[in-house]
C-alpha cells in the first residue's frame, strides 16, 4: 500500500473523508428538525461543530441554512447585526432579492454599496442609524418576519449560544431577559414555522441558564446529545487512518489506546492517532505498546495538547457562581489523584469541609441542596460522570490524568 503523507483533522472542522461516524446522529437530527428545534449537548472537543457545518455543507428539504457562532457576541444588538451579516455572506441572493426587497432598511444599506462585498455590508449595518441596542427587538422581528413572508425553509445554527448569554449578563445584564423571553417567543410562534433553530455549545446551555433561574426559558427546545465514539468505531478510525498511511503496528496498540483514553472524545483519539503515525514516520519502526504509551505522555499530557484541554480549567473561572468555584475545583482535585471513583457521600464529605471554612456557610437542606446542584452542574458540563452507585469519577480518563499532572 502507497504511503499517504497526510496529516489529520485534529482541533478543526471535519470535511469530506475527514467526517467520521456521524452520519446516523444527522439522520436523527434532521428528523429532530422537520418538527422542533433542537440543542445539542457536547463537551469541547466531541466534534459539534463538525456536525453542524455538515449539515450546511448537505442541506435538506430545500432549507437554506445558515451559521454563526456567537462566541463574541455581547449584546442582543449586536446578534441581530451578525445575524443579518451571516444570512448576507451565506446567501446574498436570498438577502438581496428577497428580505431587501421587503425591507426599507436593509434596502436602503445595500443601495448605497456599489459592491455588496461582505466587509463593507458589516460596517454599513454598524454604522447605520438603526440606535441597535435600544431597536434591536424591532429590527429582529422585522428579519424574522420576513423570512417567515419568504415561504423558504430556514435552519438558523447558532453555536457557542451559552457563551453569547453569559456575555449579555456581564455587559448587558438589564436586556438579557428580554433577549430570552423573545427568543423563546419567535421559537414557539406556530406561524413561523420555515424557521427551525439548532443551538450549541461548549458549555452546557441548561446548567448556564439554570444557575440564573431561567431554565424554564429553553425547555421548548429538543435536547440531542452527541455521543463518544463506540469502541468498534475507534477500532475502525484508527486501523483506517494507520493502513492507509501504510503505518506497521501491532494488533494490540488499539486496546491500548482505548484504555489510555478512557471515553474516546474525537479530539483526543485523532491527536494520539496522528502523533503515533508522525512517531513511526521518524523512526520506521513497528508501532508497540510501550510507544503507545510514550506518545500518549507526550502528545496528550504534554505540550501539545495543552492549549485545548486549559479550557476545562479555566472556565470555572469564568462561568462558575463565586461561591462555588473554590469547592468545585476541590472535588475535581479529590477525584484526579486516585485511580478509582469516589462515593457521593465522599464528596459530600469534602463539600461540607470547604463550606465551613466560610464566615456564613449553609447548614442542612440548604448545604445538601447546594452540593447536589453542584455535582448536577459538574456533570453536566461533561467533568464527572456517575459510574453506577452513587460511584463518581472523571468522564474522561484523558482529563484526569491532565487534571492530576497540572493541578492535582
């Protein structure tokens, strides 16, 4: 077999030969989508962005689909912009010929551009008269309901959403209610029905509008979650990738890899995957066990990983209540140092130790009630899992051994 000097798709989106093993998961989310609006649950890493770019690359039911990750947005007026800027630089014909032609507004913005080039149609909207952060309910209504008027099915794809609201509550704290009250309108409106939304993000949209007593604001939306790949599929994945780059290796590095990794997070599996094939293209030598082992240390707990797995630190800093963030990274260091999981009355243990190291700490219901929403919220944010038992431990053996060697 001809060696294929090619290195993987790791980090970034997926396309083309690079998307595996997704393909009965979008079968299910178009079905999802003729009849809700859905949001998928993934961790960082697990390939949701991949999925949700495949579904623009290969559209269905005549839907125009549009994306945008609203990572950096900061406030509701600065959504309606980007989302007319997305629906512009995806489908300008579509703006053009048929939202312009309804609207005064966009009109008279694409009237005074010679060229509708992307840039310029962002600075034009920015600039405009339009007052977006005091308007910007009027002005979104008027883009939904011209896409209602349009009869053309929409599938609107907003990802990294919780990222967007918990920037409108630190910038804009005041219009973040009034975002999420129309939004839900606009999602439950039965003469709207062309628009189907699809949500995502790296942090868990639920605990995120949970900790603000707003959860009740998204149970409309159809919850997808996107699973880990089987171990049939990382066998698969990695005999693919090794044999068609012509990569001798033993039968057992796969074993090997699966138990290293734990739960195969795409990400993860694809990095240990491509550091191996560039280990045997430097040294030609037959891929064993022991190498399995060194490149894992390497790749995975080293250097190159960092930068990707920082994120599961750093955003309980950003995203955790005050009054938590000093407990949950307690728990995460208690779980990191031993190789079996921890009972719930363990944790429990140690919660209430960290508690009454405050000047007013909670006592009773209301300290079980904190712990329970605690480790509800740890889960959901995909760090611990419930083994069976009350039996807790790291979702991901790859994050533990992270966790432990820099923070433990």
């Amino acid at each position: 077999m001809n060696e294929v000097n090619k290195d993987f798709i790791t980090g970034g989106v997926a396309h083309d030969d690079d998307f595996f093993f997704r393909e009965a998961f979008i079968e299910d989310l178009w079905e999802s989508l003729r009849k809700e609006h859905v949001l998928i649950l993934a961790p960082r890493r697990m390939g949701k962005t991949s999925v949700m770019l495949r579904l623009q690359e290969k559209p269905r039911d005549d839907r125009l689909i549009v994306y945008l990750n609203v990572e950096e947005i900061n406030t509701p007026g600065e959504f309606c912009q980007c989302l007319i800027a997305a629906i512009h630089e995806q489908h300008p014909e579509y703006l053009r010929q048929t939202l312009a032609g309804a609207w005064n507004f966009l009109a008279g913005i694409i009237g005074k551009i010679e060229k509708v080039e992307v840039y310029k149609f962002k600075i034009a909207l920015r600039e405009s008269e339009a007052d977006w952060e005091n308007n910007w309910k009027t002005k979104a209504e008027v883009l939904i309901d011209g896409i209602h008027r349009s009869k053309r099915p929409l599938l609107i794809i907003l990802d990294e959403l919780p990222d967007m609201i918990l920037n409108i509550q630190k910038k804009s704290p005041e219009r973040l209610d009034d975002f999420l009250h129309w939004f839900r309108g606009v999602r439950q409106n039965p003469h709207q029905d062309n628009i189907r939304w699809l949500i995502g993000g790296s942090v868990n949209l639920r605990s995120t509008l949970d900790h603000q007593g707003k959860i009740n604001l998204i149970n409309d939306l159809r919850v997808e979650p996107l699973p880990p790949f089987s171990d049939e599929e990382v066998e698969i994945f990695v005999e693919t990738m090794l044999q068609m780059r012509a990569v001798s290796f033993q039968p057992g590095i796969i074993d090997c890899m699966k138990k290293l990794l734990g739960k195969p997070i795409p990400f993860f599996l694809q990095l240990l995957t491509q550091e191996l094939y560039r280990e045997w293209r430097t040294h030609r030598q037959k891929i064993d066990t022991k190498r399995v082992e060194s490149v894992f240390n390497r790749a995975l707990l080293g250097e190159i990983a960092r930068d990707k797995m920082q994120h599961y630190h750093s955003r309980i800093k950003l995203y955790y209540l005050e009054d938590e963030k000093k407990a949950a990274f307690h728990l995460l260091n208690l779980l990191c140092h031993g190789d079996e999981p921890l009972t719930r009355s363990a944790l429990f243990t140690a919660y209430s130790e960290i508690e009454a190291t405050k000047a007013q700490h909670r006592t009773g219901q209301d300290l079980k009630q904190a712990f329970d929403d605690l480790m509800l919220l740890l889960q959901n944010d995909f760090y611990v899992e419930d083994n069976g038992n009350q039996q807790y431990d790291f979702a991901s053996r790859t994050l533990k051994l992270w966790w432990r060697k820099y923070y433990g």
